[in-house]
C-alpha cells in the first residue's frame, strides 16, 4: 500500500528523474524524445485493465472498454511513431559519413 | 481460473522491471546513437507489463479486454505504419490525447464504482463508521482528491490533443476566436471545478454525490479542453501538444496512484516531468512564455496596427535562379515545413548535391521550430539523406548570413520573417528568426501568394535583394535541378 509521504517520494523522485533525462538532449531529439514518452504513458493500458477487469456495471464495463481502446491506441501508436522516427538516425548515420568522404 | 498466490508478486516485480526499463529506455533515446534501443527496451517492458496484468487476481470481462487492446493496437498500429513523416506532429498528438482519454475513463470507472458503493450506505449524518468503513477503504481522501484531479488533467488532455489534431491535419480552421473568449473559457473552467469539488467534498464526508455532478464535472472537463485549444495558431501547436503529453502523464501518475500501480505512477509522473521540461525548452526557442502561448491568442490578427509593406514581389524563373546559385560561392537553403508537405526534401538534396559538386559550398539552416517540432526539420532532412555536418542551426548559420551569396527559402516563412525584429506591433516580434534577409540574394520559393501559418505578411520577400520562385515545392526544385542540368550539358 502507498500511502501519504511514500508517495509524495515517489511522486518527486520520479519527476526528477523525468527532468534529467531531458536537460541535456540535443534539439535534433526533441521530437523522437516527445513521442518516446507519449509512447511510455500508454502504460496507461495497464491501469484501463485493471479498470476494466473489475467493473461491473454495463457503465463500467463499457467506460472501461473505451479506456482499454483508447490505451491500446496509445501504446501501439506511440512505439511505431517513436520507431519510425529514430529509424531516420540509424540510416543517415553511414550516408554521413559516406557524402563526407565524397566531398573531400 | 484460479491463480497461485504468488503471483501478485510476480506481477508486481515485473511491474517494477517495467519501470527500471522505461526510465533507461528514455535516457538511450536522449542520445543519437543509442536512441534506436532506447524505444526497444521501453517496448520490450510495455509488453511484459501488459501480459502479467492479464494474471492479476479478480479480473473480468477478459473477452472484452482482448477484444479492445486488439482492435486498438491493429487500428493505431496501421495508422502509424501508413501516415508520411510530415504528419508525425498530429500523429504523437492523437495518440497522447488517446492516453489522456483512457486515463480519465480510468479515473470515471473508479468513481462510478466508489458513489455506487456509497449509495447503499444509509445516508445519516454522522456516517455510521461500520457501513462507511467498507466503502472508505475503496478509496481514501487522497485517492478521492487525485481521481478527480487526474480526471480532469486527463480529460482536457484528450479533447485539447484531439483539437490540436485535427488542426495540424488541417480538418478545423486555424483559429476559432470571439470576444471575452478567455473569460468564457474561465467560467467552463470554474463550473468543471465547482462540479468536481461538490461531487469530492461530499464523497470524502461519506455522503453519496449526484450523478449530475459527476457527469457535469466529466463534459466540462472536456469542454474545457476543446475551448482552451480553439483559439491557439497552428504556429504555437507543438508546444501545446508537448504540453498535453506532460498532463497525459501527471494524469496517468494520478490515476496510478488510485488504483495503487506503482509502474504508472512512476512512468506517469517521468513523462510528466520530461514533458514540462520539453514544453519550455519548445516555448523558449519561439521566445515565447507558456502563458503567453496560451493566452494571447497568438496570429489572431494582431488587433494593432501593423506596419504596411512596401514594395513589389518580384517573380524569377528556376532556370535563372539555378544559374544563380551554381555561379554563387557560398549557398543556404533554409527548409521550412513547406518543403516537407511537397516532400521536396529528396530533389531538394539532390538540387545541393550538383552544387557541391560544382564546388559551391552548400549548407541548410534549421529553425529551431522549423517543421513542426524542435528537430522535425532535421528527421525529415536525415529521412532525405542529407549528412549532418551540411545542417546547421540558427545561432551559427546567422552571423554568416551576410556572406551568403544567395539563400533558397523553400516552404519556411513565419521563421524568416524580418517583421519578428523591426515591428512592434506584430504577433511575432521577439521571436528568434533566421537572418535570411541580410543574405546577398534571397530566392524564395513558395506555392502562392498566401500568408504563413501564422497569418503575418513577410516582409523578407518584398525586400529589393528577394526574388519569388513560384510553385509547389516539388515541381520547383525539379525545376532547379533541370537548370543546373541544361547548364552543364
């Protein structure tokens, strides 16, 4: 059980940790870096489960089939958009290297 | 089904691995050369957390679960595999608006469930604490508080995403704007609040709270998000999308926290934080504040009096302006988003290739905003194979502006404009630009006469040293290319 003070370490200790990997990215990555943690919230999903896994009600359990969709969404949306992006990085790496050889 | 009893604890440990791999998967993609695993190990603990979640102890509905995650994972998955580079913007701003959405529905479920359990305790004042002591235990003040909170958060990020979506797609007109907008949309705010704070102060006191405020509270909170977003320019988008993304997690976090899932609320809370960051980092190189990003409905029209323009747009054909640039000594092609939508960017690559090998010294000059997003420019220019040492960035492309022979403009225009130094009065001024306009030659190429995204006139291509190439993106730098060929054939 979480409760009172833990949380709030854990709340903080978390939000520090978010604001350090990001202070020190190259602009280049802002993007790819913004979709990486679109990607991560969807693990959102794990929380619509369980949402859904206990509802009863058909409000609950229509609500909380939307909140699966929806997380689904997110997640599967997040990584192939992530993935494509830093894709870029990989195959640009060598065509650097290589056009910079032609120039000289 | 019935489950050993260690597996909660499984669960919980892989929970934990989750964690530990999101927060190292995002410190690999914050460096070019390990961004590429960064993604894969976040994945790979996406879906081990995914997979014990089916085996927690208690969960129903299974068939509907499987059915959801499927259909969503297909759909986003096709759209994300399909849609071209350009859109990534609107992309990462449907599917975060998909998250702030599930985790509002998450927060509902958990209050739907929490009012129903009250409404059968006997409602006497004082609560009897043997029939109120089971209900409490659901969910304590905390939780109460950061349901409603994440709901809101959560709710506002969905709508506001989905608006912001459809922006940039360009299904809705740019700006929706009226008069005392801002006091409007002040009041949907407070009556969110007020809703959500009747429905929590009586819930935290034991009684149960009308449906009407719990619906209330939910439509308001998603009112809020539409009317928040409406008036903000397409120019200031990404900065309101990054946004959103920090609320889907601080939403995520919070709903984390009711339902005691400690990977969401430290996965939440991380995007929550990374997002804020992102958001002022995006805000500062617009030279802009969040507020005012906001709040001054930014490319309304400006309201005062502006500068007029004076001068003529002279036009140039592609095959003078290729001789132009094969015959000049230094060149710089500032690509904006434009260039991206004709998908110009492969000619365009192809365009500098001849010239460098006629030993004219090529180089592109990226906006920190140019395209959609800090680095949109460069992923689309890497995607066209343009190496990275040919890319600079604004603060050390513009002391050389003036010993720039001829600076090609394609598709870029709010980020060259001139106007953002010299006019007072114009919704850009202050904005950090690219001094293209001190270059010897501008060649500027564009569609038509129309405005930027942000609906201000440009002076840069009135200027006496400006000549306007006109046409789509493509079909001009085909043209380009064409001329540099005729000259060396």
């Amino acid at each position: 059980m979480i409760t009172g003070f833990l949380a709030l370490y854990i709340f903080m200790l978390a939000a520090f940790t978010g604001y350090e990997i990001i202070s020190r990215v190259p602009v280049i990555l802002h993007t790819p870096l913004m979709s990486g943690s679109n990607f991560v919230h969807g693990i959102v999903l794990v929380g619509a489960m369980v949402a859904l896994g206990h509802a009863e009600t058909p409000i609950e359990i229509a609500i909380g089939v939307a909140a699966v969709l929806l997380a689904a969404g997110n997640v599967a949306g997040g990584y192939v958009v992530t993935e494509r992006m830093l894709e870029m990085f990989k195959a640009s790496k060598p065509a650097a290297s290589q056009s910079a050889e032609k120039m000289r | 089904m019935t489950l050993p009893t260690w597996m909660p604890t499984i669960v919980e440990a892989i929970y934990f691995i989750a964690a530990v791999l999101f927060i190292w998967g995002l410190k690999r993609m914050s460096s070019p050369r390990t961004a590429r695993t960064g993604i894969v190990w976040a994945g790979a603990g996406m879906a081990a957390a995914i997979i014990v979640t089916f085996f927690l102890p208690g969960m129903h509905n299974l068939g509907w679960m499987i059915a959801a995650i499927v259909i969503g994972v297909v759909l986003s998955w096709i759209v994300g595999r399909r849609v071209p580079m350009t859109a990534m913007p609107q992309m990462v701003a449907l599917f975060n608006g998909m998250g702030g959405g599930a985790a509002a529905a998450i927060g509902a479920v958990e209050l739907i469930k929490f009012n129903a359990a009250l409404k059968l305790v006997p409602d006497t004042s004082p609560i009897q604490p043997e029939a109120w002591a089971d209900v409490a235990g659901r969910l304590g003040t905390t939780e109460l508080v950061l349901a409603f909170v994440g709901v809101l958060i959560g709710a506002v990020s969905f709508t506001g995403s989905l608006i912001a979506f459809a922006k940039l797609q360009g299904w809705m007109d740019r700006r929706f704007v009226f008069p005392l907008q801002r006091w409007v949309n002040l009041a949907i705010f407070a009556a969110a609040v007020v809703c959500g704070a009747l429905a929590l102060a009586a819930g935290i006191e034991g009684h149960a709270f009308e449906w009407g405020l719990l619906i209330g509270f939910i439509v308001l909170s998603l009112v809020f998000g539409i009317a928040m977003t409406l008036p903000i320019g397409g120019a200031d988008m990404p900065v309101v999308i990054s946004m959103y993304n920090a609320f889907t997690g601080l939403a995520v976090a919070f709903e984390g926290f009711v339902l005691q899932n400690e990977a969401m609320i430290i996965a939440g809370m991380v995007v929550g934080a990374a997002g804020t960051l992102l958001t002022q980092l995006m805000a500062k190189a617009m030279n802009r504040s969040l507020g005012n990003v906001l709040f001054s409905n930014f490319g309304g029209g400006g309201g005062a009096a502006q500068q007029e323009i004076a001068g003529a747009l002279k036009p140039i054909d592609a095959s003078d302006a290729a001789v132009m640039m094969a015959y000049a000594e230094r060149v710089a092609i500032v690509p904006g988003y434009g260039m991206a939508v004709a998908q110009a960017q492969h000619k365009i690559w192809e365009f500098a290739r001849l010239l460098i090998d006629r030993g004219v010294k090529v180089k592109f000059a990226i906006h920190p905003v140019a395209g959609r997003m800090p680095g949109h420019m460069n992923v689309l220019l890497a995607e066209a194979g343009v190496p990275y040492d040919l890319i600079e960035d604004m603060d050390d492309i513009n002391p050389e502006f003036p010993n720039t022979d001829v600076a090609l403009v394609i598709g870029a225009n709010d980020v060259v404009n001139p106007v953002a130094r010299t006019d007072k009065n114009s919704p850009i001024y202050g904005m950090p630009i690219l001094d293209v306009a001190r270059a010897k030659n501008v060649i500027v190429i564009k569609r038509g006469r129309g405005k930027g995204f942000a609906g201000i006139e440009n002076a840069l291509f009135y200027a006496d040293n400006t000549r306007m190439l006109y046409g789509d993106g493509q079909a001009a730098a085909s043209g380009l290319v064409a001329g540099l060929k005729t000259l060396d054939g």
